[in-house]
C-alpha cells in the first residue's frame, strides 16, 4: 500500500495502516406508460432526538454592476484524470477524489495538486465500483470505497484505517456512491438495489435492508439505520440546508430527481413499484399510496438521457441570480440542467448551452461554492456569461 505522499494539513497520520479485512441489465419495456396517478407524499415524522439545524449560506451580492446574464460557459481546470467523482471543500483548501482509490489536493487556479491518500491497493475499480465518495468534518475524513472482495466500506482516515460500515453486495452495479454529512451531524450514505435488473434481489420495498435507500451512520458509535428507502441506485445526492434532493438512475425509461424536507423520515420513493412518475411493477395500475413521487423526471431519448448524475445547489457569489438553483445532468446526455425548488415544485426550469462536456460523472463545490462538473476525465468549472 502507497503512504502519504504528503503530509495534508487536516490530517494528523502519515502512515495508514492495512484495512480490515458495471453496466446495468437492461430489461426491454415501452416507454409510455401511464404516470401514476398523483397523491400526497405520505411520510412518518422522525423520531425526537435533538438535531443540529444547518442553514445553507446565502450570497449578498447583487447584480446591479455585473451585467445581466445571458448564460454559462464552461472552464477547464484539469484533464487526463483518472475518472474524478468527487470534489469538495475542507478545512483545509479542496480535495479531489478519483474512483481508482486516490484523493488530492485541488486549487480552484492550478488544478490537482499532491495525493493526500492512496488506497489503490484495497479499491477495486470497474464499472460502477471503485472509491465512490468522500466527506469531512472536524478534520475527520470518511471515504466510500468497494473492496477487492466487492464489499461496500465506508472508513474513517484520520488515525489509521476504522472501519465505520461493511455491506457485501450481492452485484457489481447499483452501489451508489455518494457519502455526506446531514443536518443532524450524521454521516448519510446512499445505496443501490444491489444491482441486477428490476430490482432482482428484491430490496427496494424492503426495510430490513440496507440497500436501495439512504443510510444514516453515526460516526462515532457506528451505528446505521434506513432513513428512507425505494431507491434504484442514488448515485448522487446533496443537502442544502434542511432539504435534500436526491438524483435516482432509472432502469430504461426514465430518470428522477427527489426533493423531500429533511425533517421527516421514512421516505418511499417507490421503486420498483415506480419508476419515475410511471408505473414499473405492475407496469400499469399500481398503487402510489404512501410514496413520495419524485419533482420531476427525464425519459429517455431526451437529448441522449440515460443516467441521471445529481448535482448540487449553487450557493456562490459570482452568480447571484442562480442562488438557489440546483444544478443536474446525465451521463450519456451531458447536458446542464437547473431548477429551483419553491417548497412546492421545481421552478424556473433551465437548460444550459455549455458546449461538449462528454460523461458527466459527478458535480462539485470548491471553498466559494462555486460550481464544478466532473466529467470521466476532466474537471470544468460553471462560469458565467454577461452582457456588457
């Protein structure tokens, strides 16, 4: 196993120690079912245990002097990458995490910088496994990895290796990937069906697994519980504030964006008995009491849609007028979308014209919140266009 190949300001260890120890299947089926009629999202409060309430930063800059904006355009801050899924801000400055097992420091001018941390030796990458996410807190770092065995692990880094969680998986595909700290101080972790093709291993209605559905971990106990649940593969989420959305890979149809209040719990967004705002199991006349439909979905065959990539909610100060505003795309499509959440409904709907991107893989902040896009081998960064 690679050490350090530099000391990282948040970290206090040089030296890690040994840890413990794919494409999907397509099931051929008409796109133009039915939608499922429209109902109350049905959810359960959650339970009184005393929260840490977070609110996302607001901007205060206004937009008298900058010009009106006529659009976004993309700059290239780094190429040739190892397939980056992630990028954050620390305490410390910004890292950048590649799916090969490998986290760097990132510089919002220069691009990559030095490897902070290298466990290529225990990731195993292909397809639709590898290191998947990454979160700080309290110069605490935790990473979502799949091990060599195809085990799902979640670690601490900061004194060695300890494992926090270990799932096996019964699939290479649909093992999500994105980690992230809750508004509740708990580490939150989202988890594929466990793959196959129509929810084959049967997890996506199932409370007693961990699979397909939104894990809470307490960090320091190790505890884990479901926090919600009917979901295919949430391969990327983000809390803003005391809301979370949720981007959900669809089967061969349709793809979903999520939107739910952090302050309830229990969440059934349906799959496999929906998928989108369709009908899957049954494919028509299902029944969509107690689930909580998505804010919108992306069939397939729009502008090349085939894998729903969640983003993020821009918070910086450069684009005022986009505060608020979250920001998705798809894998295949590589288009940029955006839309505002009102507490009701997504608003203002916008579709980006950024130029080629090629895969999107992921979306990410830097210690500004301004906004990057990740594609399979670059890292651009959301600019905007004004007139004047």
């Amino acid at each position: 196993m690679r050490i350090f190949a530099r000391m990282h300001r948040f970290l206090p260890l040089l030296l890690l120690v040994a840890a413990c120890a794919g494409g999907q299947s397509p099931v051929s089926r008409p796109s133009t079912d039915p939608p499922v009629p429209t109902t109350a999202p049905t959810t359960t409060t959650a339970p009184a245990n005393p929260t840490v309430t977070t609110t996302a930063p607001e901007t205060t800059i206004t937009t008298e002097s900058l010009g009106a904006l006529t659009g976004l355009r993309l700059e290239t801050v780094a190429e040739e990458l190892a397939f980056p899924v992630m990028l954050l801000p620390s305490e410390s400055g910004v890292l950048l995490a590649t799916k090969d097992g490998r986290l760097y420091e990132f510089d919002e001018s220069a691009g990559v910088g030095p490897v902070v941390l290298d466990i290529r030796d225990r990731v195993r990458d292909g397809g639709e496994q590898g290191l998947l996410g990454v979160a700080e807190r309290d110069g605490r770092l935790f990473v979502h990895y799949t091990a060599n065995n195809g085990d799902t692990v979640v670690s601490e880094f900061t004194a060695g290796e300890v494992v926090i969680l270990r799932l096996e998986q019964p699939a290479s595909n649909h093992n999500g990937g994105m980690i992230q700290f809750g508004p509740d101080g708990a580490l939150y972790l989202g988890l594929g069906d466990g793959g196959g093709a129509g929810d084959r291993y049967g997890h996506g209605q199932n409370t007693e697994s961990l699979l397909g559905g939104i894990v809470r971990i307490d960090v320091d106990t190790g505890e884990s519980s479901l926090w919600s649940y009917g979901l295919r593969n949430p391969w990327r989420f983000w809390f803003d504030g005391e809301v979370l959305y949720i981007g959900d890979v669809g089967q061969n149809a349709f793809e979903e964006i999520d939107v739910v209040e952090f302050a309830s719990t229990g969440y059934n967004f349906g799959w496999p008995i929906t998928e989108g705002l369709h009908c899957f199991s049954p494919p028509s006349g299902c029944d969509p009491e107690g689930i909580t439909l998505p804010v919108l979905e992306v069939a397939h065959g729009d502008a090349g849609t085939c894998s729903v990539t969640g983003g993020i909610v821009y918070r910086g100060a450069a684009i005022p007028e986009l505060v608020g505003h979250y920001f998705y795309s798809d894998y295949c499509g590589s288009w940029v979308r955006s839309f505002r959440w009102d507490g009701a409904g997504a608003v203002e709907q916008r579709d980006w014209e950024v130029g080629p991107l090629g895969r999107v893989v992921s979306f990410g902040i830097d210690s500004q919140g301004e906004v990057y896009i990740l594609t399979d081998s670059a890292v651009h960064r959301l600019v905007p266009i004004r007139s004047g």
